[in-house]
C-alpha cells in the first residue's frame, strides 16, 4: 500500500513489501520458478533498482478496482425486498448480505484494491453502514442521482478508475449475485487478466445447469491463445424452452452474468466510439460532482442526460473486443423466490424453510418468517413469505409476477412497495408499532456513539421511554441523560436532539401525539449526516 496515496498497488501473486521505508507493495511472479531459480537478494527493493522497474509503471499495470454496481427497486423479492431497501442489502443466502459478499468476494482476488460504490443516492447510509460492519473503506461511493443503467455506471467508475492510473483494471460487479465457489471466481478473474491488459473487454459466462429462460446467453467463438478466453461470437436474448435446450445441447453456450473485466482506458475508448454522448455526459457529471460527506455526488442534471443503455446494448454486442471466460462457480443472480429456493439447504422433503417455520405434508416449497410462526399443511410447489406489514403466497412457477402485485401497490399509493415497517437510518433504525387518530408508537434503535438531528416539528409532540442504554437527550436549552426505566416529554415546537453515549445500542419507545405524523414534519437545524443541505 502507498501510504501516501492509500491505494493498494498489486497484482495475481504472492504479495510482499517492498521495503519499510515506502510502504509500497508489489507482486512479485513466482510462477515457474523453483525455488533454487529464485534470485536472492536482501530486499525486493534491491531487486527493483537492479532491474530497473518503475513502480509507478507497476502500479498502474498491476492494478485492479472492483467496481460494485448496487442499484435495484426492490421488486422480485417484495415484500422481503423493498424500493427503500432492495434485496443486496438482505442476507438472504448467508450471514452476510448478498452486497457484503460481493465486497468480500471482489477484495479476495489477488491485486484487488479498495472498491469503488455506485448506488442510488437513497441507499447511501445502508452500504456505509454495511461496509462498516465489514471494516472496509471503500476507494468511493459514488452516488447516482437517476438510475441510467449499467454502460454509463460502468463508466463513471472507468473515468475515476483512468484518473488513478492509466493502466488500472477494473471488474464491474453486481451488488445482489450470489457465488457460492468464491475460489472458482477468482480463479476465472486470473484467467482474465491477461487478455483485459491487451485491451480485451471481458465478460464472464455461466456455464449453463439446465436449459434457462430468464437469462441471456453468450455463444463462445473462437479460443484467443490464452487459458480459458475465447472471443464472442453472439449475445442472444433470453430464449424459449427449445431454444434454451438447443444452446444447452450445443456446448457453445453460456449463460450471461452480468460481470466484466477491462482496462479503464479500453472500455472508455469503445464507449466512446459506440456511445460517444454516454461518455460525455458521464465525464460531465464527474467533473461537476461534489464532496458530501464520505459520498460523491455525481451532478444530477449532467447525469440525467445520459442515455440509459446497458454495457451489453452499448459497448459489447458492437465491440470486436469482447472475449468471454466461462466459469463453474455455483453462480445466481438471485432474480427470484424460486431461485432462492434452488440454491438454499432443503429438507427431505424439498422444503427450504427460513424463521419459525412449521410444515406438515408439505414438498418443494419455499418458507420465510420474519416475525411469527408460519405453518403449512398439505400443500406443494408454493413460496410462502412473511414479514411485519405483509404476507407473500404464491406458486413457485408464478413468482416473476411478484412484480404486478408492487406495481398494484405502488398505483395505489401503498407504502408497502417502498419501505418496511423498520426503517434504516444512518444513526439506527426506528420500527413502526402502532398507528391511530392522532397518536403513533415506534421502537428507536440508536447505533452506539450516533446522533440523530437537532430538529423541531410544527405537528406533533413526543414522549420517549428508555428501555436499553443511555439516552442523551438536549430539550430546549436542558441536556438529560436517562437511562433504563426513565423517560421524558418533548412538547410540540420543542428543538430536541437524542445522541447515544453508550458502548450498547440505545433503545427506545417514542410515541407521537399531534394532528400530523408524517416523517416530513422535520425541521433540522443541524444534523451530522449533511440531511439539513440536502
């Protein structure tokens, strides 16, 4: 690592410091080198000036960004997945969340840097907060004011990635897909690298299990001369059955995942020969971004105005530089319950169930519980999910029309398709309880060491009783430190601030009385998170 420039510089190998004195890293190829062919020398650092090698020339060739791509509405997986909180952010297929695993699986492939973020401006605390957890501070977070799809995403990350250095790498993932073979990943990633140095645009393919419909198939060409790259020969939509059976016959086929491997510079310069307005207004909303905080705002109108393409419509299937790895690496995109179903642990009798759930009689059939006892009797073939505000039952060949149910919420103006009754905050979270004329009841959750905003409200007036922790509380012109047990009243057009000074979470009830309760009846004079500017 450059300690000066907190960048990682690193490559496929074995990693050891140059020396102590420049923090410098640098991979050095031991492959084909026995160890009595090694050359010995006091440090690496006498091996670079023997042989004359610039590190900055190292850096630049040998470095690799991940480039985490987290957007999504919240859709396929309702009511688990929402708007306000899509289905990446849930651990659905382990402990950690499906975007806590793509970070992990990205900064486990040798000579991967810190990642680079691009997420709905909406998200922003949800993946601060997640790579929190995970102890990892990102190269940026980049957020998108307009969702404009995957090209100018891919592109924005390639324009920072160029800035960095010239020659940098940068694989582009998807935030919500699932690989179970993480070393299988890798491996194909190594397998890439060669050919992206030489200015290849890479993308992996699945090799195929069965005769897929809900995916897009890459046809293999010819291979290139280097292990496991071949050139594309044809991007094919998703398929009927008979298709799908055809492709999967032929052994030509692979299934589409979504993920890529380029140099910054190759990828811009076919964007640009093929979607020259993508790269314009991308470097425009780059150039005119601002600093918030730990985030990078892109400017909204700049980035309006680019086109909303995909990497495949817009650079890929019109590039003669595509090349494919294919790769057996248990690989999902979770787009699904059914595909949730087929990649959980099932019981003997085919059953994935997940929370307090009871069956009796009952086959091949998906079950969540999030909050409450949940049993079957006699039934088969069906996705069963619960949760605090909403109940999902549906045949496991029909789930793709989960979508219709939260375009019908969202037409009729139902909170459901957006938020859950938990709402993530970058201080915590708050829990809707109960909800009457005139009076509201939530459960707050206060992160240890964070502060909510110093705000007033026109509308309404609040009680707080403490359950767990240590609340400091500023009322007026009074600081109160309550504890267990304790509780205090905040009377309406009160300016009021709850900090947690404790080592524990902070919990507590709130319960709002007034004539509005809505969450827009925040004035906030000053807040930490920078919500009073935007």
């Amino acid at each position: 690592m450059d300690a000066r420039a907190g960048r990682t510089f690193a490559s496929a190998g074995n990693l050891f410091p140059l020396d102590e004195g420049t923090g410098l890293t640098y991979a050095w190829q031991r492959e084909n080198q026995s160890e009595a062919n090694k050359p010995s020398y006091p440090n690496l650092s006498q091996a670079l000036r023997l042989h004359c090698v610039n590190w900055r020339a190292i850096r630049d060739t040998c470095m690799l960004i991940p480039v985490i791509l987290s957007g999504g509405s919240g859709t396929r997986l309702w009511p688990l997945s929402r708007t306000l909180y899509p289905k990446q952010f849930l651990p659905l297929a382990g402990k950690r969340t499906m975007f806590q695993q793509t970070v992990a699986r990205a900064m486990a492939v040798p000579g991967a840097t810190a990642p680079v973020i691009l997420c709905n401006e909406e998200h922003r605390f949800l993946v601060a907060e997640q790579l929190r957890q995970m102890g990892v501070t990102p190269s940026a977070i980049v957020l998108e004011p307009v969702g404009r799809n995957t090209a100018p995403a891919a592109a924005v990350a390639a324009l920072h990635a160029a800035s960095i250095a010239d020659e940098a790498l940068t694989m582009v993932l998807p935030a919500d897909h699932v690989i179970s073979d993480e070393a299988a990943f890798a491996a194909a990633v190594s397998k890439g690298i060669p050919a992206a140095r030489d200015g290849r645009l890479i993308t992996f393919g699945i090799l195929p299990a069965h005769p897929e419909t809900g995916y897009g198939y890459i046809r293999m060409g010819q291979a290139l001369g280097l292990d496991g790259v071949c050139a594309v020969a044809a991007f094919k939509e998703k398929p009927d059955l008979q298709t799908a059976k055809t492709y999967l016959d032929s052994g030509e086929y692979v299934w589409n995942s979504g993920i890529f491997l380029f140099q910054a510079k190759s990828y811009l310069d076919e964007l640009d020969k093929h979607s020259p307005a993508i790269v314009s207004s991308c470097r425009a909303a780059l150039d005119q971004a601002r600093r918030d905080m730990d985030f990078t705002r892109l400017d909204k109108e700049a980035f309006a105005a680019c086109l909303d393409d995909s990497i495949d419509y817009a650079v890929m299937e019109k590039t003669q530089l595509a090349a494919v790895v294919s790769m057996d690496a248990g690989w999902s995109d979770v787009g699904s319950w059914k595909a949730l179903w087929e990649i959980g642990s099932r019981d003997a009798s085919g059953n994935v169930l997940a929370g307090d759930a009871l069956t009796h009689d009952t086959k091949d059939t998906y079950v969540r519980a999030e909050g409450r006892l949940v049993a079957t009797v006699g039934v088969s073939d069906l996705v069963i999910v619960e949760t605090t505000d909403a109940v999902l039952v549906a045949a496991k060949d029909r789930v793709q029309d989960v979508k219709k149910i939260v375009d019908a919420l969202k037409a009729s103006g139902r909170s459901e398709a957006t938020i859950h009754r938990k709402v993530y905050r970058p201080w915590g979270s708050y829990e809707g309880i109960d909800l009457g004329s005139g009076f509201q009841v939530k459960r707050i959750t206060v992160n240890p060491g964070s502060t909510l905003s110093l705000q007033m409200h026109h509308h309404r007036a609040e009680h707080w009783i403490v359950v767990r922790g240590t609340a400091k509380i500023t009322r007026g012109s009074e600081t109160l430190l309550l504890s267990e047990d304790q509780s205090t009243y905040i009377p309406l057009g009160t300016t009021h601030r709850l900090n947690n000074p404790g080592k524990i979470p902070l919990e507590l009830i709130e319960v709002q009385t007034g004539s509005y309760l809505g969450e827009d009846d925040i004035v906030r004079m000053e807040d930490v998170y920078g919500r009073d500017k935007n």
